[in-house]
C-alpha cells in the first residue's frame, strides 16, 4: 500500500486524526492546489472545479473540511464508498 493510499484510507476512517499538513498533501492528491491565502483561509483550487477553503486549527485539519474534501472527491468517482 503506497503512501498516498495510506493517507486517504487514515482520512476515511478517522478524519479527526488528519493533521493540516496531511489535508493539503489529500487536497493536492486530488489535484487541488493552493491559489491564495487570505488570513488563516488557505484557498484550493482545481480547474473546472469548485474552490475549497481550508483553516488550521491547532495544527489539526477541521473534521467538517476533510468530510467536505472526501464527499466531494466521491460524487467526482475519484474515491470508492
């Protein structure tokens, strides 16, 4: 199991243990990049897609971002139930 594969099975199955740092590196496996930044809302961006707003808190990624993050990368086939 490669790393990639790793970190999105850690976000499925316990989104509260995602780190900030491991929800941007999810963000960019789905071909999310980092636009802008305004104050602590770090902005992603994936053309022909919709943004996605990101908040660091305590290091940890907000539980709400990473489900948002994961529904979304499921409506779009790229993750299966």
């Amino acid at each position: 199991m490669s790393r990639a594969d790793k970190l999105v099975d850690k976000a499925c199955s316990n989104p509260g243990s995602l780190t900030f740092a491991e929800l941007v590196r999810l963000a960019g496996l789905f071909g999310f990049q980092q636009v802008r930044q305004r104050g602590s809302h770090r902005i992603f961006k994936r053309p022909g897609h919709p943004y996605f707003s990101f908040q660091e808190s305590g290091g940890m990624a907000k539980v709400a971002q990473v489900r948002q993050l994961l529904d979304y990368a499921r409506t779009q086939g790229w993750l299966e139930d």
